[in-house]
C-alpha cells in the first residue's frame, strides 16, 4: 500500500513538473539582433550646457541670449546627420546676430563629415577640425557630450564638458 501511494504522488509530480518543465523554455537561444543605434536625421538643440561653469553659466542656450541680444539662434538651428556621413547645419536668420560661428557652440558647421564607431560620434568640420562626442543615448533624444579647451579665465585654458541634447525633427 506505501508503494502505491508513492507511484501516486511520484505520478503527480511529474504531472504538475512537466508543464512546468518544458513551459520554462524559451526561444532566447536564438536572440534578435537588435539594429545598430544611429545618429542618423535632423535635430534641434534643446539643451546645451558646460561644465564648470563659464562666467556663472552652465547652461548655454540661456548664455547665447544673454550675450548676443536675445538670438535664439541656437534653439533655430536645424543639425541634420546624413546617411553617407555628411553633417550640416542650416543658417538661421537669428544666427547672423552671432560674432562667432555657430560651430564655435556645436563643432559641427554646414559642411561637415561625420562617422559613428561605438559610442564615438566623430565630426570633421570643413577646415579639418574634429570633434570626438560620446553618444550618450540616441531615438527621439540624441544626447551627446565632448570635451574642448576655452581660454578662460585668461591666460589659462580650462577644459570644459559639454552636453547637447538634440530632439529629432
């Protein structure tokens, strides 16, 4: 009678476990690739900021009103990535009350090229400067970040980090 009861509950368990068991597999041994993040479209700045700060200011879209009669230059510039690397920017009205390009602020100007290996987002403006930004996440957002050197407070230079989110068009 105990060997009777045993093959019973030994039969139930392995009538609960199997669909257990097998309801456990999953199709993870073949996972998706997944596409490549791109950088690829055109984008609006809507933040731009500097750290440590520069004269008090961290963040530079406020900064570029302030200094250069309330321009929303930047919040008007259209920064478009192309597909076979070329990188432009448009030329806003607002941006001819600016002394300085507008790459000063982007490093990127109307003609350059660009490249994406990883995270490394690498633009060679036309006069054959390049900046190396870090992608920090792409999508609706793409927020990039990078390193320049500003000679202020004067006569020493001070390495700044900007960060510019962009927001696809």
């Amino acid at each position: 009678m105990k060997d009777l009861r045993l093959s019973r509950l030994f039969a139930w368990t392995l009538l609960v476990a199997i669909p257990l068991w097998f309801g456990s597999c999953s199709k993870d041994d073949n996972p998706t690739v997944t596409d490549t993040p791109t950088v690829e479209g055109s984008y609006k700045i809507s933040t731009l900021t500097i750290s440590p700060a520069l004269l008090t200011i961290t963040d530079l879209l406020a900064g570029s009103k302030l200094f250069f009669n309330n321009t929303t230059c930047l919040n008007d510039l259209t920064i478009t990535f192309k597909t076979g690397g070329d990188a432009t920017t448009d030329n806003p009205s607002s941006c001819s009350l600016i002394p300085v390009p507008v790459s000063t602020f982007t490093g990127i100007d109307a003609t350059s090229k660009w490249s994406l290996s990883g995270n490394q987002l690498t633009v060679t403006k036309s006069d054959g400067i390049k900046t190396v930004y870090t992608v920090l996440g792409t999508g609706a957002t793409l927020k990039l970040q990078w390193q320049g050197t500003l000679n202020y407070p004067t006569p020493s230079s001070t390495i700044y980090t900007y960060t510019m989110d962009l927001k696809k068009q």
